[in-house]
C-alpha cells in the first residue's frame, strides 16, 4: 500500500471524505429553497467538487427523503420532462444545522493541525 | 422520442430495481429521464457522442439501481425494525455479494434460534415430561440436548425445570433483539457500497 501524494490510500481516503460530504452539501444547497435533481446537481458542481458520478445524488435523495429529511413532489415543465422538486422538512433543517455546527468545529480544530504541513511544504 | 440507448440504459436500471415496488421504479425512471433529457438540451437530436457522454457521467446502470435498492432497504429496515423488513433486505443484499450472502446466513441462523428458543419455553407447559434441557447422567458421555417430542433417554436428566420458560423467553429475544442489531449494522455499512464514489 502506497501512502504518497498519488497512492491509493489518499485515493480511497478521499472518496470516503466525498461520500461523508455528500449528504450535508445537498442538505445545505436546498437551505434556501427547493431545487430538483439536475438544479442541485448544478449547485452541487459549482460550489463543491463532490459529485463525480451523478448518479451518485439520486438515490442519496430518495433515502434522505424516506428518512422525511426531505419533501418531493413533481411539477409540470413548461417544456420537456416534468420536474421532481425536493425541499427540506422541519426535521431536515434540523438535520443541516446540527451538521453543519459539527463540521465547524471539526474543521477549525483540523485547520490548527494542518496548517503548519503546508507552510512547510512551501 | 429517446435514443435507443437511452432506452437501453434505463431498460438496465430497470431490471435492477426488481425488489422495489413498481410505482417507486416508475417514479425513479422518470426522474432519471428528465435528467437526460434536459442534460441533452430539451427535445434537439443529440448525437452519439453527447448521448454516451451524458450516461457515462452520470454512472452504470447496474449501479445506481444498487445504489438505489440499497439506500431503500437500509431506511426500510431501519424504519420498521421488522424481523421480515430485515430479513427481505439482507436477502437481496445476499443475491448481489458473498458478503451479502454470509450476513443473510448469519441473521437467518440468528432468528431460528431466536424462534427455537421460544418455542421450546412455549411448549414446556403442554409437553412437560419430553421438552427440556437434558444433560446425560453418565460420566463418560456429557451430552447436553433441547429434547424434542421422543423425550428424553434412560439415562438423562432434566437441567432447568421450569426454568426453561423464562429462560427459553429471554434467551430468544435476546437472539432476535441481537440479530436484528447486526442487519441494522450490516445494512448501515452495506448504505455506501465501495465501487461508486
């Protein structure tokens, strides 16, 4: 097993970091208000560099809306395919804000430790 | 009008979405259309290239429907925490890996015990004199059995009395109780399957 810069472990440890990501970046790209699959799709691309395979973000909103983290419901499209729009519950903002007051606190402590590896490498 | 491959893809998920119930596979499949097609800019001819480019992106077939079934299942247990809700899970999990299969194996041995268990401590106060726990009187051959309807053997006697009804009782919901943690555990981790990042 290779431990450098290029290796498989930082590979895999990587993908798993994507996946634990993955669920608070779609809870948090419909804070604001609802989006279907390819809208957040598009939020999720410009503002994180999460989702590789798309397909990935379907089922992962079909559980978290069996969870009743999120609200689904289809509309007409003016053009084209009607739309499944999904929204966050009472239970899913919830969710978000606890999840994300772990995420802060984590990363600050994380950023302490980290820091002094980069200015190093420079 | 969708391209045939199209068609052909979703034909795929389709056939791995087998274990859930029709109105849920319908809803996925139409989700995953619109997806494609808005992906290929609305109701234009798209050319090969743009058609393979949209799918390959957006992952194989095979795996999102896994993906899909897994995530459905894990809630489902979960939800309902029904031995059968598990035991439907944990089975089709076994038909995809051989880690499937060996925790399929372990909750099914898990639950006949469970099931035994109380069965034995049920039938006690009907079969008194043949269900019990017997352990051989002889030195040399230490024999322990829960004895069925042929009762007992000359040589062997009762261990636990009527003991074995809260005994038997406790002793299978702790097996149940046990089982059923271990598929909730199993299906937590079997919710994000390796080969998709």
């Amino acid at each position: 097993m290779t431990i450098d810069g290029s290796g498989s472990s930082s590979d895999k440890w990587e993908v798993q970091l994507r996946k634990g990501c993955l669920e608070l970046a779609i809870l948090a790209s419909l804070w604001s208000g609802r989006l279907y699959g390819l809208e957040l799709l598009r939020v999720l691309e410009e503002k994180s560099e999460l989702v590789i395979t798309e397909g990935t973000v379907y089922p992962l909103l079909s559980r978290l809306r069996g969870e009743g983290l999120l609200d689904a419901e289809w509309v007409e499209a003016e053009l084209g395919h009607p739309r499944k729009y999904y929204r966050l519950t009472a239970s899913g903002r919830r969710r978000a804000t606890a999840m994300a007051k772990i995420w802060f606190r984590f990363s600050a402590n994380l950023d302490g430790l980290l820091t002094p590896l980069i200015k190093e490498e420079r | 009008m969708t391209a045939p491959n199209v068609d052909a893809y979703l034909r795929e998920v389709r056939a791995g979405l087998r274990s859930l119930p029709e109105p849920e596979v319908t809803d996925i499949l139409n989700e995953l259309r619109g997806h494609i097609a808005e992906r290929l800019g609305g109701a234009g001819q798209a050319d090969h290239g743009a058609i393979d480019s949209v799918l390959r992106k957006l992952g194989r077939p095979e795996q999102i429907a896994a993906l899909y079934v897994a995530e459905n299942l894990a809630w489902r247990a979960e939800s309902t925490r029904s031995p059968w809700a598990i035991l439907r899970g944990v089975f089709h999990w076994s038909t995809l890996s051989v880690m499937g299969f060996v925790v399929f194996m372990v909750c099914l041995t898990g639950y006949a015990f469970g099931v035994c268990f109380f069965l034995a401590a049920l039938m006690k106060p009907f079969h008194p004199q043949s269900v019990g726990l017997w352990v051989s009187n002889r030195p040399d051959s230490y024999s322990l059995h829960v004895g069925g309807f042929s009762g007992p053997a000359g040589d062997e006697r009762e261990l636990l009395g009527w003991w074995l009804v809260p005994i038997g009782c406790s002793l299978g919901g702790g097996t149940i109780l046990l089982t059923t943690q271990f598929a909730l555990w199993a299906l937590r981790r079997l919710r994000k399957p390796k080969q998709l990042a």
